[in-house]
C-alpha cells in the first residue's frame, strides 16, 4: 500500500468544442495548442477517457487499473461495496468562449433504462467571468410538457430559461432535470456522476465548419425533464480562510470550499472515501506524511481513501470533494 501513500496527479484530457477558447491554458496552465478547447478532463473514468497518473511510483498508470490494483484503499469501502471497479465521479474544468448548447441531463434511472449509464447530477464552482457574462440555469416558472412544447415549438425556448449574470467564486448545483448552459465568457470547475449523457435542446442556431448543425435531443429530453425546477439560487458561503465551507452535499458527492493561508492541517480518518482537491485559485503543497507534491491554480490531486490526514500549505483556494 506505500505506492499509494502521496498526492497523485493526472494528466488532464484536452476537449476541443465548437464553443471552446483559450482560458484552459491562459488561465488555468493546460497545454492546448488548440484556440478551441473547451474541457479539460481532470479525473476521468469514463471509458475510452480513462485518466492517467502523471506523478511519482504510479505513473503511466490508469485509473481503471489504480482501482483494480489497490480497490478499498484507494476509494473507500463503501464506494468499491457499491461502484466496484468504476470510478464514480467525473472532474472538469470548462471554458466557454461561446455559448453552450441550452440542455439537460437524464436521472440514474432513465439513464440505466436508455443507456446503461448513470445519471448526472453535477456541480458549477465559477472560476473566472468576464463581465455580463451568464449562466442559464431553470425554467422562469413552472410549465406543463404541453405548454413547454408550444413555446418550444415557436422558437421560443430562450424566454422560459432563467438568465444569471454570474462573477468568479459563485456556485450552482444542478439535479437531473433541470435545464441549463454554460454562458459565453464563463470557466467553470465542474463536479459531476460518472456519466457523458446530455440531451440538447437549443444550440442556437449555429452550424460547424461544413455548415452541419449539432444534433438535438427534443424527444428525449422531453421524459427527462424536471418542469419544477424553476428560479435555481446560487450557493452563499462565507470564503473564510483556513475552515472547511460546505458548498454541496448528495448523495452522489460532498464538496467544500477550502482557502489556506499559511498551514492547514485536514483530519480524513472519518471520510471513507477518496478526497479530489481541484486547485481554483493560488498555489500551495499537499504533504502526506514526508510526500509533498505542489498544485498550482488549474491542478486536480487525489488523495486515496486510505490515507489519514494531509497538511496544505501556500495561498490556496480549493475544492475539496469525497462521498460522504
């Protein structure tokens, strides 16, 4: 079990979209040649986009074979009881040079019927917005399938979306159901399930290179979605420093907002579970035991469950997330 016993990093997976820009690696140090990558992929078990460790006596290793090798220790006994050898959480960062595409993701249990997947459920943590700049998140009231369908029809989907001007540090939880976009001018850290489903509903009009426009999803949205999920407030928190701030508890993940000045030192022994730091401000040292590894704004770790305690140092703002 001593392999495991550091900070370990991955090597992120660059996402090139038709509303991808160059924040990823203005802002946050990816290396994009790209001046249209739109995700980074910072901890990943999706298949085919499975992450691999970048640092010290692991790396070249995937996380598919992390979990098989090491299981509980890595994970969490609760976690391997019930995900085996998934890895149930997907980490991103993600720029939107433009618009995305207005949507929604299906519950676990319309997508285990329709895809053999899981649900997706996720978190937004806002790190940069440039000014004006929106998230869409909810309807502005509640509709029946039948007037959502009338509105939609008439090309008018834009006028039931709730439109929220955002800055940095703002946070939203999105539940499956509920409709949403990323707004031109906003990187986000986005916490999620395991899952690469979206049902597409709007993508403004706009076409690729060859004038050829994205596929829309509307009848499968349409027994996916939540009508009730209208007018979604933002998350408030205090951002004190050096206190563990809750942002979001489900039960798919709990994730805290955590800014170190100078040294803080995090008990783990009572979180059966791997813990992700995603670094959104800063830089600083994670320390397990005499293992150090650095993470600069932009940087994803993960800590396995098995490991106690870890000691953070720097001026540092972080994401901390587990399943609690």
């Amino acid at each position: 079990m001593k392999k495991i016993l550091y900070p370990i990093k991955f090597s992120p997976i660059l996402k090139e979209k038709i509303w991808g820009g160059e924040k990823l690696k203005k802002l946050l140090n990816k290396n994009s040649l790209s001046n249209k990558t739109g995700e980074s992929w910072e901890l990943s078990g999706v298949e085919g986009d499975v992450s691999v460790v970048c640092n010290g006596a692991l790396k070249g290793m995937s996380l598919q074979k992390l979990i098989e090798n090491y299981k509980v220790a890595l994970v969490g006994s609760a976690i391997y009881k019930k995900f085996g050898n998934t890895f149930p959480l997907l980490f991103k960062f993600i720029d939107a040079n433009d618009d995305l595409s207005i949507q929604l993701h299906p519950n676990d249990e319309l997508a285990q019927k329709r895809h053999n997947s899981f649900g997706k459920t996720e978190m937004w943590y806002v790190v940069a917005a440039d000014a004006q700049s929106k998230l869409y998140i909810g309807f502005d009231k509640e509709y029946t399938k039948d007037q959502y369908l009338s509105k939609f029809n008439n090309g008018e989907i834009l006028e039931m979306v709730n439109a929220l001007e955002v800055e940095n540090g703002d946070v939203f939880f999105i539940e499956t159901g509920t409709v949403h976009a990323i707004g031109k001018g906003v990187l986000i850290a986005e916490i999620q399930q395991t899952s690469d489903l979206t049902y597409r509903i709007f993508d403004w009009n706009r076409t690729d290179d060859n004038g050829v426009s994205r596929e829309l999803h509307t009848d499968l949205a349409l027994e996916a979605f939540d009508f009730s999920k209208t007018q979604i407030e933002k998350i408030s928190y205090q951002n004190k420093s050096n206190q563990t701030e809750k942002l979001v508890s489900c039960p798919y993940f709990t994730t805290n907002k955590l800014n170190v000045e100078g040294s803080f030192k995090k008990d783990l022994s009572k979180i059966d579970s791997f813990v992700v730091y995603m670094c959104v401000e800063g830089s600083g040292e994670i320390s397990i035991g005499e293992n150090k590894e650095q993470l600069i704004k932009g940087e994803t770790i993960l800590i396995p469950a098995i490991v106690e305690a870890v000691e953070i140092m720097g001026c540092v703002e972080l994401l901390e997330v587990y399943i609690g």
